[in-house]
C-alpha cells in the first residue's frame, strides 16, 4: 500500500515539474483599439519578465505559454491583463482589445477621511501586513500550515515543481507596475518631455528603466520628490546615450 502511494505521489509530482516547465514557443497577436497609433504598446510576460513592443500595425511576439499572463501597457491605452490559453498558440488571429485612456477629467472633490480604514474598522487587525494579490500567492504557495492545522508538504510541490520561482517573478513584475504608476502620478508627461527632453515614443520605455534601478526605486518609495527628480534627471542623461546608441 505504501509503495503504491510513494508511486502516486512521484507520478504526480513529475505531472506538475512538466507541466510547469514545458518549453515555451511565439505567440503571435496583435492589439486593436479605436486609433490608428497601435506602435510601441509595451508587451511583458509577468511569469518571465520577457518584454517586447508592438509595430505600427498593432503586431507582436513574444515567448510565452499557456497560463502565462501578459501585460499590455502604454502612455495612450489603459492597461490590460490576459491569460492565456492553449488555444491562443493556435490562434492566426490572436488579438486584444485596448481601450483608449481619457484624458479629459471633470472636476473631482476629494474628501479625506484619514482615520477611517480597515484597522479602524476592525476588519484587519492592528499591525498585521497586508499582501498584494501576487504576494498573497506566493504566501500561500510557501505556507506550511494546512487549512484547519498541521503541516503541507505543498510548499515543497511548489518548490520542486517551479511554482515558487514563477510567483516570485510575478511579484517582482508586480512591484515594477506599482513603481510605474508612483512615478507616473509624481510628474506629467510634459516634465519627461519637455524637461527631461525624452521623446515620446520612449517615455514608457525609459520608465521602465528606471524603475530598474533599486537605487532609483529606493528613493522613489521615500515619495522625496527633489531627491528622485534628481536622480530621474541623471538616468534620463544616460538612457538618451542608449538611444543614440541604438539609432546609429
């Protein structure tokens, strides 16, 4: 009996180790929007940090799997998030919608109401750390406490099989995202172009590579605007170098 459940577990494991890391091949697609500038859409694979960007036709690829989410991401489009599937490698007509990013607001009275959160509440205990939906995946994926009490040997399944490695890259990719949308929300696009003097076409690009670099970061999570609009300043000097570069 016992020899019989040792089979069945390694069986299973060698199913999930497959499965988890079988080869990934081109998966061609191309986005759709109500405009005709489709180019320089940001395509990233949030389980392997791959990156590449859309041509003027709106057409990509990337190398990706099933189960694999990809981020599309762009100055003039609101951000979108697809899983896919099997059925999307056989696909010759692969393509995501995006939608256009409205830029004109009406007016908006906010109203703070500081002390009201969920601690106050009592919804989440005092002091306790609160996880994205990555970081709670991955919390989950490395916990050794079964629902109800004891011990799972799920942590070391995940392990052995690569689920802990890919959750740890979404986290990564995640942290990127949130780093984008604080430096977004600190400058406007005028101050990359007109100050900072990045061409359009390369400002979500040159985001990205700030976001990059931990020193960068660090500061940014500070929210010390001087200290980040310098430091901005410096990596924006050297990222026009790269651009020249790679235009000679």
């Amino acid at each position: 009996m016992i020899t019989k459940v040792v089979c069945f577990f390694v069986a299973v494991m060698s199913q999930n180790v497959w499965s988890q890391n079988q080869e990934r091949s081109v998966l061609n697609g191309k986005i759709i929007a109500n405009t005709n500038d489709l180019e320089g859409v940001y395509v990233v694979n949030a389980q392997t940090e791959a990156m590449t960007t859309t041509d003027a036709s709106g057409a990509f690829s990337i190398m990706a799997k099933a189960d694999d989410t990809l981020v599309f991401s762009s100055i003039q489009f609101k951000e979108n998030r697809v899983s896919l599937s099997a059925a999307n490698f056989t696909d010759l007509n692969f393509t995501i919608k995006m939608n256009m990013v409205m830029n004109q607001l009406q007016e908006v009275v906010v109203k703070r109401y500081d002390r009201i959160n969920a601690v106050s509440l009592g919804i989440v205990p005092e002091g306790q750390k609160r996880y994205t939906v990555a970081e709670r995946k991955l919390h989950t994926a490395t916990d050794l406490k079964a629902p109800g009490g004891g011990l799972t040997a799920d942590p070391l399944i995940n392990f052995l099989s690569g689920r802990t490695a890919m959750l740890k890259k979404e986290v990564a990719v995640e942290k990127k995202e949130v780093f984008m949308r604080l430096l977004e929300n600190m400058f406007s696009m005028d101050h990359f172009i007109n100050r900072l003097k990045i061409p359009l076409d390369y400002v979500k690009g040159f985001e990205y590579y700030a976001v990059d670099n931990e020193k960068f970061t660090a500061i940014l999570n500070s929210k010390n605007k001087t200290s980040v609009e310098f430091l901005l300043g410096e990596l924006a000097v050297k990222y026009k170098e790269i651009i020249a570069g790679e235009n000679k």
